[in-house]
C-alpha cells in the first residue's frame, strides 16, 4: 500500500489497513503497526556488503 515505508521489525514493505484498528497500517508478515522511512542508503549498504563478499571470494579463489 505504502511505498516509502518499510516495517521496523522486519524490514518489509507489504504493509495492509486494519478494518479492526480504525485503518491503522500494520505489517502483513509480523502484524507491527512500527515503520520507518524506506531509505536508499540502507539498500546500497546492504548491496555493498554482497558485492565486498563477492570481491573477498572472488581473491580466495584466485
């Protein structure tokens, strides 16, 4: 529904309105109504740390 949010807990963007709270947004995975901002900063860090991982394998092998 959201596409700038992110849930705190679990980090997903599958995020649904609950009829039962008013239409407050929860969590489809974890049901936590926390969220956060989805930045593209942490992303890229977490693409860094693949390709560092790549990289590392990759001079293991060679």
């Amino acid at each position: 529904m959201s596409g700038n949010r992110v849930c705190f807990n679990c980090g997903s963007s599958s995020l649904v309105s609950d009829r039962s709270l008013g239409g407050k947004l929860v969590c489809s995975k974890c049901g936590s109504s926390y969220f956060r901002k989805k930045s593209p900063t942490f992303f890229n860090r977490k693409k860094l740390i693949f390709l560092a991982i790549g990289i590392v394998i990759f001079m293991i092998i060679i």
